[in-house]
C-alpha cells in the first residue's frame, strides 16, 4: 500500500504518524494493498479555497476527502490485471484541527489521526450526511480510531520495556556496535 503525505501547512506534525493512522484504517477496511492514498496537510487559505470551491461552502474546515477510483474489492489482489487503484487524496488542515483538538481536550495529533481516519472512511464511499449514515460512519471511526490508539500504546509499551530491560542488562546500544573480530 503506497501512501504519500506533504505538509505544506507550515505546521511541525508528526507526518510518520498520520500516514500510521491512515494505513491502520485501511487495513481495517480491508482495502487492497495495491491501494494509493495521498495526503495533504494545508494552510487555512488553501483549505478555505478548496472548501469554498469543491463544496460551495465559506470559510476552512478540517478535512476534505476527494476519491479518485472505485475499488473492485471482487477482484483478487493477485490477479495478474491487478493494478494499483488511486484511492483518493486526503486533505487536512493542522491550523483548523489544532483549536478543535483543545476543545476536545486532547493533541493536535490525536485530532489529526481522527481527521485522517475520517477521510479514509470517505474515500471508502462512507458519509454522515444522513442520521443512519452518521451513526455507522461515526461509530466505525470510532472503533477503528480506538483499536489504532490501543496498538500505538502497546508498541510504546513493548518498546518502553525493551529500553529498560536493555538498561538493566547493560546491553544499550549494543545492537549497533559491531562484534570484535577474534585475534588472529
């Protein structure tokens, strides 16, 4: 699964973090490894820009979502015609996200990997446009975004006992230093 992201918001976010979260939903989704995602981080201008031309609506907003190829999820992803599919591109705005993170009472990067989750959802043809539609869009981003928290604090876990188990063995570091050479 190939996915891109450029930040041209200005905004110092942890890019590595969002393509994370983005390849989480995915894989959740189930969506083909052949799948391509581009994400955009972009200033309120940009945003205000796009979301007043695509959507006809004034001012910025956090996220866009614009999809770009059906999925055949039919077709096997070994199939020899199997091709890459262009999900779509998503669009945030750090600067939008970063007040809606402090209302919510939690990081920037928790908003951003939230918006994230939502727009991968959107490219998957899920919208909340309707209170049905609400209902399960939300609640599925809602799980996924939890599962996607509950492995990053297992990951930070294992690696916070690895450190410490390598600190109380003096063994820090050592992975990098190449073995002696026994005398000849």
């Amino acid at each position: 699964m190939s996915i891109e992201i450029a930040n041209e918001s200005g905004v110092n976010v942890d890019e590595t973090s969002i393509v994370s979260a983005a390849r989480f939903a995915l894989d959740k989704m189930e969506v083909s490894p052949l799948a391509e995602l581009s994400i955009l981080l972009v200033t309120l201008e940009v945003m205000e820009d796009l979301h007043e031309r695509w959507m006809d609506l004034p001012g910025p907003t956090d996220v866009m979502a614009f999809p770009m190829d059906e999925l055949d999820s039919s077709r096997r992803p070994d199939a020899p015609d199997a091709s890459p599919a262009l999900l779509g591109d998503i669009v945030l705005c750090p600067a939008f996200a970063k007040d809606q993170a402090k209302t919510a009472g939690h990081a920037l990067i928790d908003e951003l990997h939230l918006l994230t989750t939502h727009g991968v959802l959107h490219l998957l043809g899920y919208d909340h446009a309707e209170p049905a539609e609400e209902r399960e869009m939300f609640g599925l981003q809602k799980r996924i975004l939890g599962e996607f928290q509950a492995a990053v604090a297992a990951h930070n876990k294992r690696d916070a006992q690895r450190s410490a188990d390598d600190r109380l063995l003096g063994t820090a570091g050592l992975d990098a230093v190449p073995a002696e050479e026994p005398p000849a």
